[in-house]
C-alpha cells in the first residue's frame, strides 16, 4: 500500500536506537511523526500516549484490559503491533472499544528460523565455548564433543511460516522431521511426517518451538510432557516464553532429562529484555537459576533481529498506520 495519510503522532513505545534508523527510512514523507519512547507501555506509563491517535508497541509491552481502557479514554484509536504475535494484547476489549488492531503477519521467516538452527549448532558443537577456550590459549577438546545432525530427529511444534523455513533448514541437514500443527501446511506434508504431540515429545532427538502463544498452548512445555520426551533431549524456544513452563524445564535439567536448552525468549522476559542490566543485581531468581547450567544457551529475544526482518517490519508496519488513517485497511494484517 502506497496511501497518502494525513499528518498523524505516533506514541512509538519500547523504542530502541536501532528502530529510529530503521523506521526513519519509511517516514520520509513526513505524513508520520513517530514520537520515541523507551519505556514500554503498561499502566504507569499510559499518559506518554496522550495526543497520538495511534501508538506503535512492540512484544514486551503490555496492553491489557486496563491499558486497552485508559488507551480508549486518551482518544486512541489504532494499536499497531511491530511484530507478529499479539499474545500481550487484550484484542476483544479492543474492538469493544473501537480500537483497530494491526500487526505484522509474516516478515523474514527464515530470520528466526535461521537462528533456531544457530542456537541448535552452537549448543551441540560447543562453540561458544571453545572459542572461549582458544582465546585464552586452551586447545584442550576434552568437553566439546558433539553429535552429527545427520539422521537425527529434529521435531517440529507449529509449522507456520517460520516453522515451514525450519523444517527446510533442517531437511538440508538430512535429518529427519516430525511435525505436529491443529493445522498441517500443505505445502509441507511431503517433507515432514505429521504425527500428534505425544508422539513428536518421545520420538525427537531435537525438538523446536514455533507457534504462537494462546490460552490453549500456555505451558504447552511442562512437566507432564517433558516426561514423554527421550532423556538428553534438546529443547529450542525462539516463539514465546510463556509457551515453557520454567520452573518445569528446570526440573528437568536437573535431573538430566533435558539435555540441551536453547531459548531466545522466557516467560518474564519483559521485566529483563532488550535492556542493558549489566551493572544491575538481576531479581529474577528463576532466570537466575536456568543460566547457571552449563548447557543451557539463552539469547535476549534477537531471533527476529536481521537487517532484512527490520526494514520487513517497518515497512509494514508503516503502511499498516498510513492505511488506518486512509481508511484502507489490509485484511491480513488487521486483527
């Protein structure tokens, strides 16, 4: 879409250095003021909103039924979503409300993918830390001994567009995929062997999640279902947090079920994410607790992080606010 909007402020929430480059490329013609804020928005910080008719959040932000309201009373009329997910968003008290919702439906797939497949390499080979080692001059390969991808079972839950470059990327390593989905791609069932969840939980040797997170997935991980899976098991999130029941998955390293975890996201990863907390006393005892094991790798919510996934981003999510205020709403992006 190439409207021609009026000019309009954007409360733009959870903003970052990276997205006033990136968006500043697509809001040349000056019909959009994005109005930068880092905080990101939840009850206290609301009123940075006032004045703009259309504010853009990001997957840590917090629109509940009690910030949908106070958003509502402030005059907001358009919540648009730089990201796919929309788990964080009370989307019937919206349209309750006469708030349109829009989001970014599909934007580099193969950049998450691709770092689903990082995350299971760097774990498997040790790379991080024997490069570690070699920069202090130890060749010793004593503890990096790994295991051939080839042949292996690599199970797959959701298979969507991210999991549909997963799948791909993991058949270039020849290993075979399970894949369970309430809805099997198509395009997929010549690549894949679609089979229920309890049997994809004890047959992968590699198991990656790639759904979105709803009421009826939440926890989808936990300690029932970490019971069915093969022990030393690899487990990969770079979907939702909240799609693994931590305290369950720290169980289960402990007593070595699971063998190798490989997360991007984490359940309260909005009090810790996309901030520098170098210099502080992390609180989250939990957290604290899962980056101890030597064999857990944790990345802050950067799959999705590719220069070509971010100008994917804001170029849709650009013409997302442009088409609102045209009155010419895509249908796939508008929730």
């Amino acid at each position: 879409m190439n409207q021609t909007a009026p000019h309009c402020q954007v409360a733009f929430f959870s903003s970052k250095r990276y997205d006033k480059q990136v968006f500043s490329q697509f809001t040349e013609d000056a019909s959009l003021e994005l109005l930068h804020i880092e905080a990101r928005l939840d009850e206290n910080t609301v009123p940075l909103a006032t004045g703009s008719k259309t504010i853009c959040v990001f997957v840590n932000d917090e629109l509940n039924t009690q910030v949908v309201i106070q958003l509502a009373e402030l005059g907001v009329k358009h919540i648009a979503l730089r990201c796919a997910g929309y788990n964080n968003v009370d989307i019937a008290t919206c349209h309750q409300l006469g708030i349109s919702v829009s989001h970014v439906p599909v934007y580099s797939p193969h950049a998450i993918a691709e770092h689903a497949m990082a995350l299971i390499l760097t774990l498997n080979r040790r790379t991080h830390k024997a490069y570690n080692r070699v920069k202090e001059g130890n060749f010793d390969l004593q503890g990096l001994l790994g295991f051939t991808l080839h042949n292996k079972t690599i199970g797959v839950i959701g298979t969507g567009h991210i999991g549909r470059a997963f799948v791909n990327i993991a058949n270039g390593f020849g290993c075979r995929v399970l894949a369970y989905d309430p809805k099997p791609n198509p395009a997929l069932e010549a690549v894949v062997e679609y089979t229920d969840l309890a049997h994809l939980l004890g047959e992968s040797d590699i198991i990656s999640l790639h759904c979105p997170l709803t009421k009826d997935n939440h926890h989808l991980i936990n300690q029932q279902n970490i019971a069915l899976m093969k022990n030393g098991v690899m487990l990969i999130n770079t979907s939702r947090g909240a799609l693994i029941d931590t305290g369950a998955l720290v169980k289960g390293l402990k007593s070595q079920k699971i063998g190798y975890v490989g997360l991007d996201v984490y359940e309260m990863e909005s009090e810790l994410f996309f901030r520098d907390r170098s210099c502080e006393v992390i609180q989250d005892d939990l957290f604290q607790r899962l980056s101890t094991f030597h064999n857990v790798l944790i990345t802050g919510h950067q799959g999705f992080f590719s220069q070509e996934a971010l100008n994917e981003i804001a170029q849709t999510t650009v013409d997302n606010i442009k088409g609102f205020l045209a009155n010419q709403i895509n249908a796939e992006c508008f929730l």
